[in-house]
C-alpha cells in the first residue's frame, strides 16, 4: 500500500426563434448581488454571479418570447450585451463574458507566453492552471511523479512563477488531473467556464457550461475580451428508467457516441433531461459529460439536481448548494423547451457497451461483443486493462471496481492482464487509500499510477509489447484513435465502463461477458460475478490528502518569470506576420491528407508534450501522423522545388525557407480530438496560409482562425477529389473578404489547365480582422497599444 505522504513528498519539491404566445416564467424575487458566495473555497473574494444571469435572461425571455433550455438559461446568461446580441442557433455568434478559465501544464506553457506577450498585469478573471500532462507511466505513481518533476523541471518553474506573475492559481504537479480538480473545487451550477483542454465539458456534471478551447481564446478572455462562440444547437437526450445493476454512466454516453458517431455533436450543447437523470451521481454526470467531446459536442450539461447537492456539500461547498437551491429556477429548463434533436433512451433497458477499437463511438453491447471480437479478429487475448483517467477516476469508480476485485479475491483469483489504476486526483488517491480501497485492487494485481493523464493521452512508456505487435488493451478512458495510448498503431484500444475494464482484466479474456459468463477459482469451481456495488461518495468524507496547490502571492511585483534563454522546452514568441493584401498566388499544396486527421495527426502528444512551450521544437511533429494521398505513406511528401521525398515538417521548413507559402487539403471532421492549439500554430509558425478541407472539428476550425490561418471548407465535397498533390493553387477573392461570402480555389493543374472550386468559410468581421491583422494576439497588441 502506497502513503499519502510518501506518494506525494515529490510534489512538494517544486433555431431559429420559435413563435409561441407570450407567456410568463417562475422567477425568484431575490436579490442575488447581495448573495456573496465565494466560487471556491481557494478564492474568498471571488463570488458567483446569479445576478448576471438574472438580469440577461429577463431581457433575452422579453425578445426570444419562448421557453429555454437549461444550455441556453446559462450560456444567454452570460452574453456581453444581451440586449443587442444577435441570437440564433447555429447562425449568431454570441460574445460571453465566462466566470472563469483552467488551463493544464502542456496547453498552459503556450497560453501563458501569448498572455506574457499581450503585456497586461494580471488575469480578468479566476484562472488555474493544473500540471497533469507530463507525467509518464512507467513503474508507478512515486517513482513516476519524481522522475517527471525532475525531467520538467524548467517548465514547472515557468508555471509556478508566471502563475505568481498573473496571479493564477497553480495546481502542482502530482495534484491530479485537470478535470477532477475542477469538479472537487471549482464547478458550480449555472457557471460558464472555459478550459485549454478538450474534456474540459466534466464540470457539466454539475450542472456548468464548460467549453474545451484553444489558449488563444484563453487568452483573450484572461485579457477581459469577450469571449466569442458560434451559438450552439442544442440536442436533448431523454432518459427514461434507472441506472442499476452493472449498467453505468459510462454506458450512457457509450450508447450516445454510438447513435451520434464522431461528428453528430458539432456545433450543439447536448443536454441531458428525464426522470433518468436523477438516478446518475454527480461524478458519473462529469463523465457523461467529460465523454461528450468525443462527438464533437461543444460541451454536455445536465440540470441541477439533489446528486449534485450531495456532491456540492461533501466536497465542503454546502453554501453554494444552497444558493443553487434557490436559483434552480434558472438551473432546470424551461417546460416546453424545444431542442434541434431529441434522443431517447431508457435506463432499464441499457446494456453495458464496449466502443472500439480506433474510434470511440464504434458501439458494441456487451451481449453482443463476443461475437464481433470474433467476426473482426480483433485479438481476443486481452494485455491490458485501464481504469481511472479525468474520465472515470471517481469514489464511486473506484469502489465499483474494488467490489469486483474482491469478488475476485475470495475465489483466490487474480488479474490475468496487467492492470493499472490512475487516482483522477490526490484527494481521490487519499481517500481511496485510507478506505482500503486501493488494497484491494493492488492485492488484485493493479499497479497504482500518479494522480496524472498518464496513458490517457500517451504518456505511457509500455514494455510488455514491441511496436506493430497487434494486441488489445482496454480502457475507461475517453479516447482510443490509432496508437493513442500506447503509439502503437496495432494496438486495438477499446473503451468501457471501470467496471467492465476490472472484470475482462481479471478475466484476461476479451470474449469474457461478466454478465453471464463464469471464471474458475483456485479451488477449481466456476464462479459468476455479482453486479458490482459500490458508495457513491465515501461515508468517512474525503480525504484531502497533501496539500499541492500554489495560491499567488499578494505582492506580485518582485516575482521573475523563468525562461532560459537557451531552452529547449521554452520560447518566447514573436508575432506572425500580418496578411500582405494579396490573393494567394500558385502556391504548393503541402499535403492532401487521406482519410482521418485528427489532432494527434496534426500534432501528436506522447514524447512531443515536452516541447508545448517551444513553437520552434514542437514544430518538427508537423502532420507526422497524417496519410498522403499520393503514395499512401505518413511523414512522406515530394518537394515541388526539388522533387524530392522528405519528412512533412522539413518540407514545409524549406518553402518556409524559400518565402514561400503553402496550403493543407484534408479529409472529414479534420481536426477533431485534442483541443491543442500547437496543431494551429505550427502550420502558421512554418509558414502555412490555409487549410482546405470537407468539414472540420470545431475547435480546432477556431484556432487556426485565432493564428491567422484561412480554415476553408469545400462547398461541394466531391471537389476533394479533383486536387491533385501536385497542383499549385491560388485563393481567390482575399480582396473582398466578408462575412458569409466564399472565395475561389484555382487549382493550376500539371498538364497547364486550371479549374475552380468554392470554397466557404466561417469567419464573421471580427475574425476577418485576425486574419489580416497576422492573427488575434497582434491585433490584440495593437488595441492594447492604442489604449
């Protein structure tokens, strides 16, 4: 059993309106400025703002005339200037003013060098940063956490100063993953809060907005700029029945990410109603809602409800679970809300799902899994399995497990696949490790890791398989792309609730259904598993464990950010160019992508993590991942200057060099996955000028937008396949660049003849002026100039 304080002593070291008849709503005749709720119990003279939203809506109810939904009570809520906001689903784009912004230690290094290079003195609103990232699995959580401290060092040291600097709070490394933290400390009902991470949706498990973005629009909101968001969709999923036996939250939005796929979220806040929901924990919530990136939703929210009371007070917020009690009018939606798209699924119905492998919304029911595991060949002799993560890493998690461990252990069995166990948080670790939790499922086998993202996200030094080996894993986490986990691209990743992970573990067997299926014990019998069973919060209360967070000093004005001048994991930025006037004039097209391009495409994670604060280094994982269309190959593309075959970012680096500029053309839902900025910046930083594809990933749609970029889809997708990697191409109509008008690709094909395609874009007049102004931070820079 590992000690709280010999675990942690590391850390130490460092729609359209809808006509309807005007109608009045139930609203509370309470003053709510004079409720002084402190956010967090880190942030005494910080206070929740139930007023803001108090006062927008009633002008928002005034001109919209028509129930909400609870996404929109919150995200109108927060409008800069409701009064004249334009607002229509899918169409407007709403300027908001968010409660707070949380950043983690590989997307914060970026952000915080562009918030350093804008000037100003300290952050607008209350922002943390959390160092969960550069933890690599190897042996175990002491060891692991030690190493990481000492090979990162110099960028723990920049975190914790310049969060001294700006005034932010600083989450040690060792404290948990991003999203846990957020949940146990910093989510409220009715909040809206912005995060430099994909899965930042979690706190919609208590009932918050929470939008993953890039730094960039971090920044602008650290800088007390509006923030700026397309206004979203909203697709309500109706849960009928309860939630029993050895169905899950999990399984919920397991079954969602099949029905929806990938992309079915883009542009929409999927927001869970039914009697259904009161039948979740609050914990499971955030992961329903922490797994709703992986449909490309903008975020996921569920209303106010007691569970999320019950969490509120035993996570010592009892004050803001009493003003959420008397502002639930404005927490739940509107009777008669109308949604774009309506789900229904009934709890009792519900069968345990198995998604995967490569892509997290291939949904399988668990009675059905053995037949596909056969069918497709994927291996069925499972290596190993993973629970815990930002997505699955609660009390309620770990004890669900632990049942079936010692299920396990009473009939003298074992994991027969390696098992690990990642504590979403030290409180969570501590509290497990003090309730013999975490006994149990070390003396089943389990290795426990650090409180970190770990595997989640590729830091995961694997032994036990040789790259290319095929095998499969599987995991309660929320991502499983090809060689995210592991880089291994044979590796067959599948996704499940931590209950199902702890009991195919055991079983070692991917065929294993524990609902019907039987292991044999020591003694030789065949013994079935019960449906597991576990608390949903600890009934000793929690333990916080060693205390890890760095609040800013009160006097900021001796603190000196560090960055070494020679660094190799830190620079400082200097400003991209500003647009020349001109069309884009026969320039190469540096690849056409074939099929999927994700994020870890783009800019894969893993060992290049350590390069997130040094735009010049990281730049060299350029498209490494992504599939040329011409020869089938990855990291291979011909020079149009030499007609040679190099890696992608050299190639790019030599028409860098030459003054030339260069275009992407891609697939799909380019772009989807990981909220990482970097896959932006570094097309821009080597000299990129658009990238042209069918449709893309939301997210990243916007970052490239923020660095300048020209992200532009085709207006017929069939035109995909009439570019030729060879091509020049120009881009047309820069001139008259406006809101809602497409420009024109010229392709300049080899045999000397030209065609033209539309191209249509997203970009609205504000976003126009980044683009010509080289990006968002300079022309935040000239403003800030000006001032």
């Amino acid at each position: 059993m590992l000690s709280s304080k010999t675990f942690m002593k590391a850390a130490k070291a460092v729609t359209p309106a809808i006509n309807v008849t005007t109608r009045t709503y139930a609203k509370a005749a309470t003053n709510w400025a004079s409720q002084k709720v402190a956010m967090s119990n880190f942030e005494s003279d910080k206070f929740i703002n139930y007023q803001r939203i108090e006062d927008n809506l009633e002008i928002v109810r005034r001109r919209l005339n028509r129930p909400l939904t609870l996404s929109e009570k919150i995200v109108y809520g927060h409008l800069d200037d409701a009064e004249n906001q334009e607002i229509v689903r899918g169409q407007s784009y709403l300027k908001l003013r968010p409660d707070r912004v949380a950043c983690q230690d590989a997307t914060a290094q970026m952000a915080l060098l562009q918030f350093m290079s804008a000037g100003l003195p300290s952050v607008a609103v209350p922002t943390t940063v959390h160092c969960d990232h550069l933890i690599e699995a190897q042996v175990g959580g002491v060891k692991d956490l030690a190493r990481a401290i000492d090979i990162n060092k110099e960028v723990y040291d920049f975190l914790a100063t310049s969060t001294a600097k700006y005034n932010i709070g600083f989450w040690k490394p060792g404290s948990g993953i991003i999203h846990q933290i957020i949940l146990e400390n910093y989510a409220f009902p009715g909040g809206l809060m912005i995060g430099t991470d994909s899965h930042t949706p979690n706190a919609g498990g208590l009932g918050m907005v929470a939008i993953g973005v890039g730094g960039a629009d971090a920044v602008d909101v650290m800088a007390d700029i509006p923030w700026e968001l397309k206004c979203p969709k909203v697709i309500g999923v109706k849960l009928h029945g309860n939630l029993s036996g050895w169905t899950s939250p999990k399984d919920i939005i397991l079954k969602v990410a099949g029905i929806l796929t990938v992309k079915g979220g883009t542009g929409a806040i999927v927001e869970y109603t039914g009697k259904g929901v009161d039948s979740i924990s609050a914990t499971g919530m955030g992961t329903i809602c922490n797994m709703g990136a992986e449909i490309g939703a903008t975020t996921s929210l569920f209303p106010y409800n007691h569970r999320m009371r019950d969490y509120l007070v035993a996570t010592k917020r009892a004050p803001i679970a009493d003003l959420a009690d008397a502002f639930k009018h404005n927490l739940t939606p509107d009777e008669g809300a109308q949604y774009d798209e309506l789900i229904e699924i009934d709890l009792d119905k519900l069968e345990p799902h198995i998604n995967g492998p490569f892509t997290p919304d291939l949904a399988t029911p668990i009675s059905k899994f053995k037949e596909a595991v056969i069918k497709n060949d994927w291996p069925a002799d499972l290596r190993v399995g993973l629970i815990g993560s930002c997505t699955n890493s609660s009390y309620e998690d770990m004890a669900r497990s632990a049942s079936l461990a010692e299920q396990a252990a009473g009939h003298g069995v074992k994991a027969k696949a390696q098992y690990t166990i990642t504590p979403g948080s030290e409180q969570i670790r501590a509290t497990i490790e003090r309730d013999g939790i975490m006994d149990t499922l070390t003396q089943a086998g389990g290795v426990v890791l650090a409180n970190a993202c770990g595997p989640c996200i590729g830091q995961w030094d694997r032994k036990d398989i040789k790259k290319g080996e095929k095998n499969s894993i599987i995991t309660s986490y929320n991502r499983n792309f090809t060689g995210r986990n592991d880089a291994n691209p044979a590796t067959h990743a599948f996704v499940a609730s931590p209950e199902i992970v702890t009991a195919l573990t055991i079983a070692g067997d991917l065929t294993f259904n524990p609902l019907t299926d039987s292991l044999t014990g020591e003694d030789g019998k065949p013994f079935k598993f019960e449906a597991p069973t576990g608390y949903e919060l600890p009934p000793k209360g929690y333990d916080p464990g060693q205390d890890t967070y760095q609040a800013p000093p009160s006097d900021r004005s001796s603190v000196n950010v560090a960055v070494a001048p020679d660094s190799n994991r830190l620079q400082l930025l200097k400003p991209f160019s500003k647009w020349d006037g001109k069309d884009f004039e026969e320039i190469p097209i540096l690849i056409k992508v074939k099929g999927k391009c994700t994020t870890d495409h783009i800019s894969m994670a893993g060992p290049w993590l350590k390069y997130r604060g040094h735009l010049d280094n990281i730049s060299n994982n350029m498209l490494i991942g992504a599939v040329n269309s011409e020869n089938g190959e990855v990291n291979s593309v011909k020079n149009t200057f030499t007609g040679k075959y190099d890696a992608v970012p050299a190639t790019a680096r030599d028409y860098k060099a030459r003054g030339v500029r260069w275009v992407v053309v891609g697939d799909e839902n380019y772009g989807e996955g990981s909220s990482r900025e970097h896959a932006a910046l570094e097309p821009r930083f080597l000299n990129g000028a658009a990238i042209i594809v069918k449709s893309f990933a939301r997210i990243h749609e916007t970052n490239l937008k923020k660095q300048g970029m020209l992200p532009l889809t085709f207006a017929n997708a069939a035109d995909y396949d009439k570019v030729q990697p060879e091509d020049k191409v120009d881009i047309v109509g820069l001139a008259d660049f406006q809101e809602g008008k497409p420009l024109t690709l010229r392709l300049h094909h080899q045999d000397g003849k030209t065609e033209d395609v539309k191209l249509n874009h997203t970009f609205n007049q504000g976003q126009i002026e980044w683009f010509k102004a080289g990006s968002a931070l300079n022309l935040m820079r000239e403003k800030a100039a000006t001032n």
